[in-house]
C-alpha cells in the first residue's frame, strides 16, 4: 500500500519540491493550503507525474478548519506516514523592540499553533502504529537572533524547540520528528536551494531517519547580514 504524505502549508516552491521528491519514491499527497485554486493547479501538476494528489483548503491559522482539512484527508488517502509543515511567510514582520502581542501572536499562530495542531491530527495514529514522521520546517532566525526579524524568530525559535522535546519523547515510539531550518532563499535552479533539491533532502531525512535537524543553505551568510544590519553577534 501506498505510504501517504501530507503537505501542511503547500505552495509552488518548497512544498511542491517536497510533494515531488516523496512522489518520485510512490507516496501519495495530500496539499492542504488556504487557496483552493493554488492547490489545485498543484494537484494537476502532481497528477501529471504520475503522483496520486489530493487537495485539502484551509487557513492554518484557523484551528478547526486545519484539523478538519487533516481529518478529511487522512479519510481519504489514510493514515499519514508523513506530515510535513512549511506555511508560506504572512502576516506583519516587525523588529525587536517594535514587536507587540498582536504581531507576536500572528507569527506565533502561523508556526506554531497550526504545527501542534497539525501533529495533534496525526500523532495517535502514528503512535498506535509505531511509525511515522514529522517534519518541521523553521527558517534561520529561529537559531540566529535577527533583530529585524524579531516576532518570526520568537515564534518559530519555539517551534524548533518544541520539534526538539518530540524527537526525544517519541523516537523511542518509532516516531521521527526533525527539523528542517531553511538558511537561504528558495532559488529554482540553484545548486542547493532549488525546491527539488530541498525536497530530496526532505525525503532523504525521511528515509535515514537519524538526526533531527537539517540545516539547508549559508548560516553564516545570514549571520553576516544581520551584523551588517547592526543586529550584533546573533
């Protein structure tokens, strides 16, 4: 039987270059994502490769109707053996001393209330079966403090803090939970961030399931951009 992939987030870079590299291997996808007519040029493309696809609309920042999109596809395709989480960037982005509840919050909803909904909706089935993966997606800031990225930093600084604490909790279960942190821009073409090459990472983190961190392009790079924007040492 087919293993099932769910894509939390799902858009024409990143998470496609996941959906493919998974696809290639013979999972099926489920996209869940805001756009209905995004996902569903998505899922023609996946299905003119050959890639079972299935479409999912829901905003991850409204709670019910993720867990919803999750339940009715899992219902469809079954259980996940894979969830990954990489919502698109939205919402205010304000530096450190600007930051405020309200945009503290609405990072803090996107990256991490919709991940501990989304693995809230998978993890009893993984957890009855002894297997299965999550992967969380950060970006660099959530490991380099950048002032000018300061309520998106704060939020998905927890994130990966929180992916940490399930990776020891649950690799006893046979569960895998890793991040994935994002260094650079997603470039097609690009030698190590075109979002197929990302995507085998992705499947590669999958299938070796030893390490629950991987660091996609130049953190130094960034830490440079931020000591020139006068953001310290990091």
């Amino acid at each position: 039987m087919a293993k099932t992939l769910l894509v939390v987030g799902a858009g024409p870079g990143l998470g496609m270059g996941v959906a493919r590299a998974f696809g290639r291997h013979g999972c099926q996808v489920g996209l869940i994502a805001r756009r209905k007519e995004t996902l569903d040029a998505l899922v023609g493309e996946l299905t003119a490769l050959d890639v079972k696809a299935a479409a999912f609309p829901a905003d991850i920042r409204d709670r019910d109707a993720l867990a919803s999109a999750i339940t009715r596809a899992q219902e469809m395709l079954g259980p996940a053996d894979v969830m990954e989480y990489s919502p698109s960037p939205t919402g205010s982005i304000t530096g450190a001393a600007q930051t405020t509840v309200e945009s503290a919050t609405e990072q803090f909803e996107l990256h991490v209330l919709g991940a501990v909904t989304a693995v809230g909706q998978v993890l009893p089935q993984m957890r009855a079966r002894g297997e299965g993966t999550v992967l969380l997606t950060t970006g660099v800031s959530s490991t380099v403090a950048a002032p000018f990225l300061a309520n998106v930093g704060l939020a998905i600084a927890g994130l990966r803090n929180w992916a940490h604490s399930l990776h020891a909790e649950l690799r006893p279960e046979g569960i895998h939970v890793a991040t994935v942190t994002i260094a650079s821009g997603i470039t097609t073409g690009d030698a190590v961030t075109d979002p197929d090459v990302i995507g085998a990472r992705y499947y590669d983190l999958y299938r070796h399931r030893d390490h629950r961190e991987e660091v996609i392009g130049d953190v130094e790079a960034f830490r440079t951009l931020v000591a020139e924007r006068g953001g310290g040492h990091g």
